[in-house]
C-alpha cells in the first residue's frame, strides 16, 4: 500500500513539474536524463517515508 500511495504521490509532482515546465518554455522537453533520476529519487523517498509511517 505504501507503494501505491507513493506512486501516486509521485505521478501528482510530476503532473505539477510538467504543468510549470510547460507554462516556462511552452512545450515538454523529454529527452532529458535528469528528470528520470529525480522521478526515481522522488518516488523512493516517498516510497521509504510512507513505509515508515506510524
């Protein structure tokens, strides 16, 4: 269930990312790594934090 809940956390920044993305330049830029990595990042740190919850 954490898994689920961080995912869909994750799916939430990114559509925010995207949006502001999109309003600065117009148009999404896929070809960059460094998005992938911070999506990963992101999603393991929520992952970890959810799992750990009280």
């Amino acid at each position: 269930m954490a898994f689920i809940k961080a995912l869909i956390v994750n799916m939430a920044i990114s559509a925010v990312w995207y949006a502001i993305e999109w309003m600065q330049y117009g148009e999404l830029q896929w070809d960059r790594e460094c998005d992938d990595v911070v999506w990963w990042l992101y999603l393991l740190v929520l992952w970890y934090l959810f799992a750990h919850q009280n």
